[in-house]
C-alpha cells in the first residue's frame, strides 16, 4: 500500500529535520535515505524538498554551505543550527499529539 502524499505533506520539514538531526547532508542523501527507510513507498519531490530547505534556512532552522567534492558536481549541504533543533522538539510533541488525538478519532 502507497503512503498518501497528503498524509505526509503536513509533515515536510520535521522528516528533513530529522535526517538532519543524523549529521549534515545534502538533498538528494536525504532523499535517498528517506527512500530506504520507507523501502521506496515514499520520497519528498524535488520542488517539494528545495523549497523546504529555503523556507527551513529563511527561518533560521538550517544553514547552508558548499561542499568541496574533488569529483563531479559540488553540492550544497545543510546544517540544523541550534534553533532547528529546537523546532525539531516542538514538531515531534505535536505530531505525538496530533497523533494520539487521530488515534481516539478514528478506533
């Protein structure tokens, strides 16, 4: 069974925080890695997931920086700063809330 994008898209920016929270990383290692987590039934679209790394570094969630392959296309990596983080925390307790209030709705 697929996973409906609509379930998930609310859910963006906490799914990219949190491969982050496992150390910097560069767009398409995310993806990839959210791809093998989910055995494929799941993956952020390109659009989807730049323009969340723009939205995230407005805010002030991540950081940007070039890195310095000696092979093929640079690419640029992300960073979650401090403050990332901390949004990480407070995304997480409110899916668990809004989870446990779902759960109650729907059994």
């Amino acid at each position: 069974m697929a996973i409906a994008a609509d379930l998930l898209r609310g859910h963006t920016d906490t799914i990219i925080l949190g491969q982050l929270m496992h150390g910097d990383s560069y767009g398409y290692s995310i993806n990839r890695v959210i791809q093998q987590i989910t055995q494929g039934e799941y993956e952020l679209k390109e659009a989807t997931l730049y323009t969340a790394f723009r939205r995230l570094e407005q805010n002030g969630f991540i950081v940007s920086y070039w890195g310095d392959e000696n092979t093929g296309a640079r690419r640029r990596y992300y960073h979650i700063t401090s403050a990332g983080r901390a949004y990480y925390e407070n995304l997480l307790a409110e899916w668990e809330y809004s989870r446990n209030i779902i759960e109650q709705l729907i059994r």
